[in-house]
C-alpha cells in the first residue's frame, strides 16, 4: 500500500467528473436518458455515481487507516479522526443546503454529502476494529436487517393507508421514517420522501464496507495481477447477487438503496476499477502503464482534489441560478448561445455539462500543477 494507487485516482476523477456531467445540463427538459436516474425501478449511468463514491470512500478509508496505523496512531484515535471527518462532510452538505435562501425552517437535512458523512461515522469502528470477515458479516446483517424492516414492518404511507412490504414511492419504511423525523426538511421535489434518507442510508454504508473490503484485499501481498484477476471475479459475483435479488422480491432501486442495488453496483465497481487497476498499476509492460497514465491523466487531476471540486461546482451551480441579470438567471445567458446555435435541444444542454465538466477540469489541473490538494 506504499504511495499512490494511480488507478484509485483515476476512477475517483471518473465518479467526479461523470456527477459533474449528469448535474449540470443546460436544460433538465432535455437531457439523454442514460443521464438522468431511473425514475423508479431500475438503473442507468447515472445511477452508478454515488455508490461509486461511497465505495472509493471504502477503499480510501482502509488505505489511509493503514497508513496512519503504521505511524503508530492508537485505534480509538483512528475512529475518533474518521468520525471528525464525516461530521465535517456532514456540515459542508448541509452549508451547501443553505444556500441561496439561508432558511433553516425550510432546510433540507438529506443531501449526498450528508449521507457520505453519515457512511463514514457509521464505518470508522467497522474499519479500526473489525478484520475483513467481521466486516462482510456486518454488511450482511445490515442489509438483512434494512430488507427485513422494508418488507415485513406495517406503515402508513403518505396518503394515510397502512400497507406492509411496499417499495413504492412515498409508501414504505423508509419514507414513512423520514416523514416523521424529517418533515418539512426534505426533498422540495416531492417533500414525502428523500432519495437520501436516514433508513436507506443503512445499506449505503454496506456499499462503504464493499469498499473497506476492496481496500483489505489491496492491502495484501498478493500480485497485482491477481489483485486486479479477484476484482473482476468479485465484479461479476455481484452483479449476479444483484439480479438474484432483483427478480426475488427487492429491485434494484437507488432510491431506496435496496440490497439488490448495493450488490449490482457493487459489482459494476469492482468492474471499472478493476479496468482502471490493471490498465495504470497492473500491466507488466513498464511503457503500457506509462502509456495509460498519460490518456487518464485529466481523471486523475479530477480525482486528487474530488471533494473540493463537488463542492465548488455545487456552489457554481447555484450561483448560476440565483444570479440575475436583468431579470434573467445567469446560467440562462451562459447557455443563451448554445441554445440558439441550431443544436438539437438535447445537444446543445449536453454540451453545456460538458463545457462544465472541462471548465473544472482546468480547475483541477491548475490545483494539481500547484500541489494543491484539499482534504477533510
């Protein structure tokens, strides 16, 4: 585990630069489907992002909890700093909520980065003090414990019905959970439910020990031939664990963070990373790696600074609609010109995510050039 994983860079600057894409179209009324998330059931591209950053998040966490435990850090110390951490991401998400109409009556308390802190307290004793088998086994009783209080718990959904075993929106556990401990703070869109809920945030955090165990098995003296052989043969597994779950009775479902969609994701993680692995720090051929390295370069100044760069282009985001300009918002005179270029509607709003994603990635590429690397 000595120095940097180029891959982990590379696939971290992916997840980032592929939330930047899918965040930030021109126009939401016309955006490609594989961009948008499933509206129910189901997975698309998009729908890869988070778990995917829940899952570097795993990894990241082991190989920084091993470095420092080299160094001689107590465990308490290890889990009482990666808890810090996580309140901290909790805090910035919920500063970003804030913004633009700074009204804690009408705040959201879920958000993305909300939950990646949340995963990280829930983690950090998971990762000091478990070995890798007790940390699998905590991953599946809590997903036995989430689909056993999903399918078997009596609730009221939000017209007032009690069903039992729902997964329908605004009809199930989760949501009837956040209704009552939430309401009046969660998402604008529907205000009945969140799609980063307190309950479905329980199998997120066994997306975050898929990682921790990622990292486990990085951390060995295996080749990295072999290394990058069982994360395609793990991969694969998972995605196969998934559709078994999916056509048993808990679909593959991101809202809801279903089981199904832990291990399908799961699976589809180990896949791109393992490409990303074998390709930067796997390949015997000296030259072929140095090759790869140059094409993933712009992923990799993504990923050195992934944190900053969401959260900057968060705020960027915003600022884009709540500045005026004569009574217009300001990302509509940016995107003035791509919208009356003559592009079909659906390219030219692809085509400004894709200015945005290149815009911040010359932010990352001049950070990078400067050694400065921002972190948590």
């Amino acid at each position: 585990m000595k120095g940097r994983l180029l891959s982990l860079d590379a696939f971290r600057g992916f997840t980032i630069a592929a939330m930047l894409l899918v965040n930030n179209p021109g126009d939401w009324g016309h955006v490609y489907q594989p961009l948008l998330h499933a509206d129910w059931h189901g997975w698309t591209f998009t729908d890869w992002i988070f778990p995917f950053f829940v899952f570097i998040s795993g990894i990241s966490m082991t190989m920084s909890l091993s470095r420092r435990a080299q160094l001689g850090d107590d465990r308490l110390k290890l889990m009482l700093t990666t808890m810090k951490r996580g309140l901290i991401i909790i805090g910035i998400g919920l500063a970003l909520n804030l913004i633009p109409s700074f009204n804690l009556d009408t705040l959201r308390w879920p958000g993305v980065l909300q939950r990646l802190g949340l995963c990280t307290i829930l983690c950090a004793p998971l990762a000091v003090f478990l070995n890798w088998r007790q940390q699998a086994w905590a991953g599946v009783l809590i997903l036995a414990v989430f689909s056993a209080l999903m399918l078997w718990v009596p609730v009221p959904g939000a017209d007032g019905i009690v069903r039992t075993g729902s997964l329908l929106a605004a009809q199930d556990t989760a949501s009837y959970i956040d209704r009552l401990l939430m309401d009046g703070h969660l998402w604008a869109k529907v205000k009945t439910w969140d799609p980063e809920g307190l309950l479905t945030t329980l199998p997120a955090v066994a997306s975050q020990i898929a990682g921790l165990l990622v990292g486990q098995w990085l951390a060995t003296d295996r080749t990295r031939l072999e290394k990058t052989v069982w994360l395609f043969i793990a991969g694969l597994a998972c995605l196969w664990v998934g559709e078994v779950l999916h056509a048993w009775n808990m679909p593959i479902n991101k809202n809801l963070w279903t089981p199904a969609y832990v291990f399908a994701m799961a699976g589809w993680a180990c896949l791109v990373f393992g490409v990303c692995h074998w390709l930067l720090d796997a390949q015997p051929s000296e030259a072929a790696r140095e090759a790869c390295a140059r094409w993933a370069a712009p992923l990799v100044a993504y990923g050195m600074n992934a944190l900053f760069l969401f959260v900057l282009s968060g705020l960027v985001a915003k600022m884009l609609g709540f500045i005026q300009i004569n009574g217009q918002p300001l990302k509509a005179l940016v995107y003035a010109p791509l919208r009356d270029s003559g592009l079909a509607p659906i390219n030219a709003s692809l085509l400004f995510a894709v200015g945005f994603v290149l815009t911040f990635w010359g932010v990352a590429v001049f950070m990078q050039k400067r050694q400065w690397f921002i972190k948590v």
